[in-house]
C-alpha cells in the first residue's frame, strides 16, 4: 500500500497527561507494519497549521493550567484550519483536555476557556467529585458497535447540544457527565473522547479505524494477539 498517514501533533509538550502520546506510537507502529508511510509534524503554541498538510489531528489530555495556556493560542493561530481540515474529511482526534476544547468552551472557577467550536458541546465544572476510574463504551465508527475501554480522570463535565452524537454510550463509568450515560462525541470524523489510557494500545481496532478514515482504505487485519490481550486486560478492569 502506498498510502502515508500525515499526522499533526497538537501541543504535544502541554496536552500529554497519561502518556498520551502513547496513541502516536500506535497509529506509527500499525502503519508501519502494514508498509504504510508515517509522517508526523507538530504545531504548539503560536504556530499555525496547514489544513491540506495532515490526515489526522490529534490532541491529548491536559491539566487545567496547560490548557488556559493552549485554549486562546489554539482558537486564535488554529481554529480556521482545523474548521477547513474537518470540512474535508480530515480525522480530528482529542483526548480529555482536548475533547473540552473542541467544543463552545470550558468553565472553570469563573473562568471560560474558550473552544475552536469543531463540535455542539460545553463543558463545566460542577460541584462533585472528579469523575476518575476504568471505563467502557460501545461505538460504532461505521464498522459496527465496537467496545472501547479506558480510564477517565476528570474534573469537567461535558453535555453536548442538541442533535450532536456521543462518541459512545457507557457499559461501565462516568463519561461525558456521570450523568447522561453517553461518552465522547462524534461528528463526521471529528472525535472527542475522555479515555486515556492511553487510548489506542487498548484499543487496536480503534486505531486501524482512525488510518481507515483518515485515508479512505480498508485495512486488513493483523496479528494482534498482545493488542487483543491489552483490550481484554483494560475490559477487565473497567468490569466487562
Ligand atoms: N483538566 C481537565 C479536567 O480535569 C482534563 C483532564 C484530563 O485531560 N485528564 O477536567
């Protein structure tokens, strides 16, 4: 296959909690392994971004305090291309602190982080504890309900508008806001999600969906035994 994954890394040094640039390792490997080129660019705070450039967005968890830090930076230098990416079929990918930010905004103590606004959602925070633990969903990305497991840590609670689609409905935690009983959103190939994990070496299939719609091919499968034993040890854990 000749294809190559163009991936653009979104402030990998500020929005990386969990090892989330774990899920880069993956999507390299299973390209790599399939003799599909990999190129990986990144783009923090005062760059900008070309939206023709890469195939996949993508945007780890944060702490509160890096993502003040990336919120305006990445609505001022990065809202317009990511809106053009999506618009083209681009795959943006956000994990946790990313999530939040896709959507209409983040408030926290008086404060509104604003969101590049890809997707209808809002996120609060709200008295309560932190939503924390193992968690399990059911997707369906276009290939068939599909289990994604993970562990989710956060302080915010996202509700998305009206009309706009959950990435999955929870078997097993919190998601979006402990409770609606949806996780995630899914617009288009725009995803949002709060699992880490990181998110895609335990979640093999996810990730060969993800080059699948970042490239428009079908991928055939591959000898996934240790991935396969990862999703079961994170379906596990999550009480599945
Ligand atoms: N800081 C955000 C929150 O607590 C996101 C945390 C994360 O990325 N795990 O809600």
């Amino acid at each position: 296959m000749a294809a190559t994954l163009r991936v653009c890394s979104l402030y990998p040094e500020l929005m990386n909690i969990y090892a989330d640039r774990g899920n880069i390792a993956v999507l390299r490997a299973r390209c790599a392994w399939r003799g599909i080129g990999f190129e990986l660019a990144r783009a923090s705070v005062g760059e900008t971004v070309d939206a023709g450039a890469h195939d996949l967005f993508y945007m780890g968890g944060g702490q509160d305090r890096d993502q003040a830090a990336v919120a305006r930076d990445m609505v001022a230098t990065k809202r317009e291309a990511l809106h053009r990416a999506a618009a083209r079929g681009a795959v943006v990918l956000a994990v946790c602190g990313g999530y939040q930010l896709l959507g209409a905004g983040y408030e926290l103590g008086g404060e509104e982080l604003p969101g590049v606004g890809l997707v209808d959602l809002r996120t609060v925070r709200e008295p309560g504890p932190r939503l924390i633990g193992n968690c399990a969903i059911e997707a369906d990305l276009g290939s068939g309900p599909r289990v994604i497991a993970g562990f989710e840590n956060h302080g915010g609670r996202t509700y998305l508008g009206e009309g706009e689609r959950p990435l999955g409905r929870v078997l097993s935690g919190h998601g979006n806001n402990g409770k609606d009983g949806f996780e995630g959103v899914h617009r288009g190939n725009v995803i949002g999600t709060y699992l880490h994990g990181p998110l895609l070496p335990k979640n093999a299939w996810l990730a060969d969906r993800l080059i699948e719609l970042a490239l428009g091919v079908e991928l055939q499968p591959l000898d996934d035994a240790m991935e396969d034993a990862a999703h079961e040890s994170a379906l596990s854990a999550a009480g599945l």
